[in-house]
C-alpha cells in the first residue's frame, strides 16, 4: 500500500431511528526511523476505528453495526411500547408535558395499563411523544396517585369533580372513590354561614323585611343617642341584650332572620317582624331622674325577649295565620271595637305591641348611700 491515508465511511438508520453509526478506517504508515532498516522490515499497519453514536427514543436505545458481514440484514429497533420496562416514557396530554416510566403506567388495571401493555393503539408524533386527548391539568395528580396508591385532593368542589372525570376516563376506580369520599365529607360538613346584615338606612331595612319569608328580629343599639350618663348597671345590661341576640341568631338562624341596626334613634331596643310586618317591640332604656341629674337606665328584659321571639315563630309558615292567632298574638281589640260596625265587620289593622321599661320613671337604681 502506498503512503496516502484513505477514508471511507457508511451510514445506515434502522426502522426505529434509534442510532446512528459511522465508521471510519485508515490504513497508515509510521515515518521512517532514523535507525537504518531493511525495506523488508517495514510492514504496513492497518487501524480500523469505531465511532457509536446513538440517540434515544422514547428512553429506549438501539445500537445496531452499521457494518455487517457481506449477506446480513441490518436489525430493526423495536418501537412496542410495552417492551420498555422501567424506560421513561414522554407524554403529551392536551399539550401538557409529563415524563414518567411505563412500570408506574401498568401499575394499577386501568385504561393506561392497556395502552401501554400493546393491548391498545398508541399514537405518538415524530418526536416520539406519546398523544393523549385529555386534559392535562390534573394528569400530573393521576400519576402521583398510580404512583402512591395515594393523593392530596384539592380543596376546591370544582376542581375535585374535575379530577373524578380524569379518573373515570382512565379507568382509576380507586382514585374515583377517593373523590367521591371527600365529596360526600365536604357536603356533611358544610354549615351555612350565619350571616347577620347590618342595615345602613330605613330603606335597606325595608327591603330586607320584605325580600325574606322568615320572620325577622332586629336589635337597634346605638350608644351615641344617649345624652346623659349611665346608671351603674346600664354598660353590663347592653352587653347582656348584644350576647343575648348573638345566641338567639346562633340557635335560630335557619328559620329567623336576624339584623343589627347602629343607626337607629333608640340606644337599645328589640324589634319582631312576621310576613313583613312589625309584630312587637321591645325598648329596653329609660330615664331615670336621680337626686342630682339625669340618668339614662338600660334594661335586660330577657323573659319578654324569650316571649317575643316565640311568638314570631308563628309566623314562620307562609301561609296566613287565622284570626284567632291573631288576636293572640296581637293587642288587646277592645279599643279597637269602637269604630267597627255594629253587624260585627271591621277592617283588620297593624297593630304593635310596644313595651318600654319604666321610661321616664323616678326609679333610681343606685345603692343606698350613694
């Protein structure tokens, strides 16, 4: 062979495009030595080098000898899905991205189980990812799960139907359970939130009295009314009528609507309405007129509130209550009946019943010796 270097090189890709080989050989000659030498003892060497490169596929990788013997075929890369094994697989769900193994795909008997044993079809693009029509937003919550055999849920009702639909496709009946479990927990331990409105003016309480079909309480409280000072038990007995309304709208308010009303002209006072009318009224202040000034006495009447609030149960139903509810539920008729007809017909009126404690009584309610 003469001193020139020769290159030649082959390429071949196999049917699954896993690998690449290129083969380079050269025949050379080392430089002559110093040494004095016989052209017989010169001999040609041939080096024939090797270069692999590969490419994986779907995490599985094919090396095949882009040289074969003269005759042989070169082998085909098998793309089956179900001979990776613990191979990562690339998958492209709704255009959401995931990498995961086909061992945690056929962990569980599901509808991915049969794509990826070779039961099913699979279709994957030119770069080897894998499609699935679904929506991706919770698919990374179903892997964890066929991952853990179990899953933090969302908090949210919407977003846990959502993943139920997402495991009823695949097939996932475990994880169907689990959402239909914390369904069923948020719905038994969800409690309708006692909302308690406080009115701003005359006309938002109108239109709440007459938009509900529940009876309705109201406690006015507003201490900026007062224009003398406080008996000694005024502060105690206002706390008492606030605590008390807290209660009654804790216990009763699924059937009552309670209000609150800081505006109002009265410092603190007990309101009862039924089918949108006022029934009674409660005003728990006075005036006392002490030795030296004014005084301004809060009450806590807590019997007649308990009456009142009774009462108004009554009223509950939609339908009209009869006359004899009425009248028992209503002032005394007997100064009414004096305008009424002689054959027994009159006109039905609203009537309030207003109790007012001792107002503008001489009652002092300070010790003696004070």
């Amino acid at each position: 062979m003469d001193d020139k270097m020769g290159f030649s090189s082959e390429q071949s890709l196999s049917s699954g495009a896993c690998s690449f080989q290129g083969v380079l050989e050269s025949s050379w000659r080392p430089a002559q030595l110093s040494l004095p030498t016989t052209a017989e003892s010169v001999k040609p060497t041939h080096c024939r080098v090797v270069i692999y490169l590969q490419k994986e596929m779907s995490g599985d990788t094919c090396l095949t000898n882009l040289c074969p013997a003269s005759g042989a075929k070169p082998k085909r890369c098998s793309s089956k899905v179900g001979t990776l094994g613990n191979k990562y697989v690339r998958l492209n769900v709704g255009g959401s991205l995931y990498y995961t193994t086909v061992q945690v795909l056929t962990h569980h008997d599901t509808m991915l189980k049969a794509m990826f044993s070779g039961r099913m079809e699979v279709l994957s693009d030119k770069e080897g990812w894998i499609l699935i029509d679904r929506c991706g937003k919770h698919f990374g919550t179903v892997l964890n799960y066929l991952r853990d055999n179990t899953v933090t849920l969302p908090k949210n009702r919407q977003e846990i139907k959502e993943l139920m639909a997402e495991a009823k496709y695949y097939l996932i009946q475990g994880l169907v359970e689990l959402c239909q479990a914390a369904l069923q927990d948020k719905k038994e331990t969800y409690y309708p939130l006692c909302n308690i409105p406080v009115i701003t003016s005359p006309k938002e309480e109108e239109r709440l009295i007459e938009s509900t079909m529940k009876p309705v309480v109201k406690l006015l409280y507003n201490r900026s009314n007062n224009k003398y000072s406080y008996t000694s038990n005024s502060d105690d007995n206002l706390l008492k009528n606030i605590e008390l309304f807290d209660k009654l709208s804790l216990r009763f308010n699924r059937r009552v609507l309670f209000i609150k009303d800081v505006i109002g002209d009265e410092i603190c006072c007990w309101s009862f309405f039924g089918q949108g009318r006022k029934l009674a009224e409660v005003c728990c202040t006075s005036i006392v007129y002490a030795t030296e000034k004014k005084q301004t006495k809060v009450e806590f009447p807590e019997a007649r509130i308990y009456e009142e609030t009774l009462n108004i149960l009554l009223y509950e139903t939609p339908r009209v209550p009869d006359n004899s509810l009425l009248e028992a539920t209503s002032q005394n008729r007997s100064q009414a009946s004096r305008g009424e007809d002689e054959d027994g017909n009159y006109e039905p009126r609203d009537r309030v019943r207003r109790i007012h404690v001792k107002r503008y009584s001489t009652y002092d309610d300070r010790q003696i010796g004070h």
